[in-house]
C-alpha cells in the first residue's frame, strides 16, 4: 500500500503530461459562439447616420458581415483599411459602433473613410452581449435567413479573408 502512494505524484504528473500534450496546437484565444446556427438576436439600436431606429428586421436580406468596432479599439484602427477594400469590392458590412461616443464614431468615419452600409451604435454594449462579443474587433457571418454562420473574433485581412468568405453564400 505504500509503495503505491509513492507512485501516486509520478501517476498524476503523467496524466496531466497527457492533458497538456492534447491542448498543444490549439488556439487558446478561440471562444466558439453560442449564436453560430442561430437568428440574429432582436435589438433595437439607433443609426449613426441619420438617427433612425433600427430593428433585427432593418438588416440586409442578402448575406453580410456585422462589424463590431470602436474608436478606442487598436485594433480596429489595423482592420479599418482592409473593411475599406472589402466594401469597396461589394461586401455589404453592418458597422455597430461599440461602447463608443457616437462624434468619435463621426470624426473616425469622416477621416477614415465609411466601410458600412448601416452604422447603429451600441453604446452600453447590452447587444453586443446578446451577440456574446468579448470585444472589438469582433465580426459575424449573417446568410440571408437572417442566421449567424460565423464568428471572428480579432481582426479581419487579407490572410484569414478567404475562409470568412467561405461562408457568404
């Protein structure tokens, strides 16, 4: 009997060796999305441009990205020129300002250029919640049922485009 509690450490040092070599290659930033496979949470959020309201029901009845963004976001700055390109070449983009005051939002689209063909803003954040955004730079995959597909987390180029462009049926 005491000869296996001698051996006990060793067992639970190789167990989790074990557990350990099985997370090795995985990306530990990557938080699968609960909405992935479901509709686009009902919201009701206000335009940047114009000051209407908007519902679920206002958005593109084609496929199209959700963008969610903020002026205090690093890397939002790195993703902006990229979004710029991809709304330039046809790729419609709903912009949801996040956690933002909305003349920061007025003054960055005015010097950076307007990727988005509707900019509601979310300024407590509450649908950024209902989405499960962890943060900014964060975007969506929407198909034209109005059903999320995809979720990318980080920012958006060139490199990891073509598999966000995968699911844009």
């Amino acid at each position: 009997m005491r000869k296996l509690l001698f051996f006990m450490p060793l067992a639970v040092f190789l167990v989790l060796g074990v557990v350990f070599y099985l997370q090795l290659g995985k990306d530990a930033q990557y938080m699968p999305s609960a909405l992935v496979g479901k509709k686009v949470p009902e919201f009701t959020l206000v335009s940047l441009q114009d000051d209407q309201v908007y519902t679920h029901k206002d958005l593109p009845n084609t496929s199209y990205l959700i963008n969610f963004w903020g002026t205090w976001c690093p890397a939002c700055h790195v993703e902006h020129p990229f979004l710029m390109e991809l709304a330039n070449s046809g790729v419609p983009i709903v912009g949801i300002d996040y956690k933002d005051e909305k003349v920061l939002a007025e003054q960055w689209l005015e010097q950076k250029g307007n990727p988005y063909q509707v900019i509601l803003m979310d300024e407590i954040g509450n649908f950024g919640v209902d989405m499960g955004v962890t943060g900014a730079p964060e975007t969506f995959v929407v198909d034209r049922s109005g059903v999320v597909v995809y979720r990318h987390q980080g920012v958006i180029n060139a490199e990891n485009w073509p598999e966000i462009k995968g699911y844009m049926k």
